[in-house]
C-alpha cells in the first residue's frame, strides 16, 4: 500500500528502486509513517515467524505485534488523509 501511495506522488520509476527500509524513511519524510524504524522492527518480526519455531521468539514476536497495532491504525490514518 505504501509502495503504491508513494509511486503516484513520486513517480513509479524512483519509488520501484527502494529497498523496503527506503520506502519505510521515504513515507516517514512524506509525513505518512511517524517512526520508520518502529516498522524495522515489524518487519523483521514478521519475518522471523515464518522461519522458527521457539517459544521464547514467539513471545518476543507477540509482545511486538500487540506495539503495531496503534502504529498501524496512525498508519490507516495518515492513508487516508493522504487520500482525502
């Protein structure tokens, strides 16, 4: 969704080269994402899940997941300011 924000304000060209912690800084420096580095964490989290099955990483995981929820929903919000 970001991505896709991002390409029709900015253009597909530039926006298609970004790493994902690129797109993460760029939507913080648009005012869409408040701490880019927060969403560094969800990534990464998400990305350990898919791969381990330790109890003490899913509780780590866990306790993350419950600090996205109110990132995501300032998220939602700034989404749709950005499209109104």
């Amino acid at each position: 969704m970001l991505r896709r924000i991002l390409i029709e304000s900015e253009g597909s060209e530039e926006i298609t080269q970004l790493s994902r912690k690129d797109l993460f800084r760029l939507a913080a420096q648009k005012g869409i994402l408040d701490k880019p580095e927060e969403w560094f964490v969800y990534h990464r989290a998400r990305k350990e899940t898919s791969h381990t099955y330790n109890e003490a990483k899913a509780e780590e995981v866990f306790n993350i997941a419950c600090d996205f929820l109110p990132t995501a929903n300032a998220l939602i919000n700034n989404l749709k300011a950005v499209n109104d």
